[in-house]
C-alpha cells in the first residue's frame, strides 16, 4: 500500500450557515417578512422614532410642563427659551436658563422680551407643578420644569400659553385620528373590495361606479359640504369622531380597489377552488382564505395611508372647518400662522407644522419597509 496516498479532507458544513437557512426555509409568511424588515434600517429607525412620539402622546400630561390651558399672562408671544450650560458667569454641568422680562422698544414701540442674566434658573427633572389625571391616578409630578419662573421650549402662543405643552396634547388627537380613521377605511375596504372582487358581476359593477364617483368630488369642497353638514352644539368628541367618519368615508375607495384586484387575482386558486368544493360559505372563503393571503400587502398599504389621513385632518382643520378650539390638534394650532404678520413676528407659531412633516416622513418610511418585506421571496 502506497504511504503517499493521502486521505480527502472531509469538509464539515457550516452550522450556522445550515441553521441560517433552516430557519429561512422553515420560517411563515410572517418570519419572512420580519427577518426581511428588520434589514431595512431606515424602517426600523422610523419604527422607533413612531413608538416614541406615541409614548409621548400617551404620557403627555408627564412629559408637558404645563396644563395646555395654563395662561402667562407676562408672556404673551413670548420667544422659546434658550437652554444655556455656559454664561458670563461661567460653566454648569447642570442646564439652566434665565428668566425673561418685558421691555419697550422706543423705536418701533413693540414690546419685546429680554434675558435677566443676573439669574440662573436650573432646569430640574421630575419637579412638582400643576396637578393632572393619568390612567385615573392625580398626580403633580412632571418630567422637567423649573423651581420659579417658567420654561417654554417653543414659546408662547397669543394667550400666553405654552406651545411645547399644546403641540404634545395635539399629538394625542392628530396621531390618534390617524389610526381610528385608517382603521374605518380598512373595514370599509375590505368588505366592499372584497365583495366586488368575489362575486364580479353586476355588484361589481355597482360598487366600482360607487368608487368613481366619490373619487371624481374634488376632494376639499367635499369635505367642507360634509364638515358643514357636523351640528354646531356638537361637543368636541362628536366632531372629533364626524371628522374621523368623513376622512374614512372619502379614503376607503383606493384600498378597496387595491382589495378587489388582489381578490381576483387569487379567487381562482387551488386552494380557494377546493374549500368552495368542500361546502365552505362564500363570506368565510373571503374572511379565511383570501383576505389572510394578501393582509401583509393590506398592512403596508395601509401604514402609507394613516399620513394623508393625519394631513387631510390637519388641512381642514387649518382652514377651520374640521376640529375646531378648544379642541387641540396640530392643525388647529397652526391656525395662529395663517397670515404674514403672524409668521413674522412669531416664527415659532409653524413648530406644528414640523411635527407633522417629521410624522408623515417616518411613516413613509416606515411604510416603505413594510412594502418591501410584504415580499419575503424578493431580492
């Protein structure tokens, strides 16, 4: 026997390549989809930057300094406060600010506000102030504030009330409208788009001339001939819930198509042919079988659709007839810069405004990673 030969080298597999796979090839629908999301981390840093603005919606009278109605009346139109570590008088570890004070300007005879830099107020955390409800417990403690004085982050509206507090209540009715109001036109969408995909025929025929002709209203006037039509003595909650009924009414029409176009595309598949041979009903096929197969494509469809739902309440009720004073959302606080002056004089009247860019951007992208991952298969 030849002593040269030598033995092949066996090559061991690698298991956490062979595990990696297995857990690919054995995964469901919805594994696939959150191995692939969780890749897209655009996505993901949308995802949290969302379940964060909802924790501060949720814990609002917490985390805002103020009661939304509080009134200083020293500070009307007063400029946000500057946060300072370092001043003439050195260095602190602790952010503080200084207290502001109001003058006249002989010039112009406009009353403006100025720093007492004599004084620094510390910034604390977890401080004692105005009492408020949370989750039915009466509570006076707040994240931040200050000992005396007050603190405005992003200044003061006309009446002397604190904007960084009103914009953290309005969050809670604009987000929130959002979510109620996508929820209706997902239900609305799915029953109608799956009926008329099913049956075809004549109801669906009946249902897609219903579609064009509420997507053929121009889209403002038919919200203010329905705003209008809201009862005056309405309490804040019942317009509240109108608005949400109105934008659902109007936004349910382009998921229902996408609903029927789906539901046609598979409702002659193998496996809705052979639960219909078995003696299943037809709404249980639709409710069971067809509507599950495509609900990962419903979701990422419906994640692009809460940010026009949150910018067509903020648009009427910038125009003022959508949700209306006392009623806090970040479009009726946006009221207050609706002319020039306003802008220009107290710039910081558009904050608003950027929170519902930033919530609309991050949606958008968080959305943009569901619609990729609705695919798992996708390259």
């Amino acid at each position: 026997m030849n002593a040269n030969v030598t033995t092949p080298e066996v090559i061991q597999p690698n298991e956490e390549t062979t595990t990696a796979e297995e857990k690919i090839f054995y995964a469901t629908q919805w594994q696939l989809m959150w191995l692939k999301f969780k890749k897209h981390r655009v996505a993901m840093a949308a995802g949290i930057i969302i379940i964060f603005m909802y924790l501060v919606a949720i814990f609002a009278p917490f985390v805002a300094p103020y009661d939304p109605d509080t009134r200083h009346r020293n500070a009307a139109l007063a400029p946000p406060t500057k946060i300072r570590f370092i001043d003439e008088n050195g260095f602190s570890f602790r952010p503080f600010i200084h207290p502001i004070k109001q003058e006249v300007d002989f010039t112009t005879f406009q009353r403006i506000y100025v720093e007492d830099t004599s004084r620094r107020l510390p910034i604390r955390f977890f401080v004692r102030g105005e009492e408020y409800k949370l989750f039915g417990i009466t509570t006076n403690i707040h994240l931040f504030g200050v000992d005396e004085g007050a603190i405005f982050l992003f200044g003061t509206d006309r009446l002397g009330r604190d904007m960084f507090t009103r914009i953290i209540y309005g969050s809670r009715i604009s987000m929130s409208i959002g979510l109620v109001g996508v929820f209706l036109s997902l239900v609305l969408g799915l029953i109608f788009g799956g009926i008329s995909g099913y049956y075809g025929g004549i109801v669906d025929g009946i249902i897609q001339r219903v579609i064009e002709v509420l997507r053929s209203f121009p889209t403002i006037p038919l919200w203010m001939a329905l705003s209008a039509a809201l009862p005056p003595d309405w309490s804040p909650v019942k317009v509240y819930l109108g608005i949400t009924v109105i934008l659902s009414l109007i936004g349910w029409t382009s998921l229902g198509r996408q609903v029927r176009g789906l539901v046609l595309s598979i409702k002659n598949e193998d496996f809705v042919v052979a639960a219909r041979l078995a003696g299943t009903s037809e709404p249980k096929i639709i409710l069971t079988h067809l509507i599950p197969s495509f609900m990962s494509h419903i979701i990422a469809s419906i994640t692009l659709s809460i940010p026009n739902m949150i910018l067509s309440e903020t648009s009427l009720s910038f125009l003022g007839i959508g949700l209306r004073p006392p009623v806090i959302s970040w479009g009726t606080l946006l009221q207050q810069a609706q002319n020039v002056h306003s802008i220009v004089m107290a710039p910081w009247l558009l904050i608003p405004g950027l929170f519902v860019i930033i919530f609309v951007l991050v949606f958008n992208f968080l959305g943009d990673g569901l619609r990729d991952a609705a695919d798992p298969y996708g390259q």
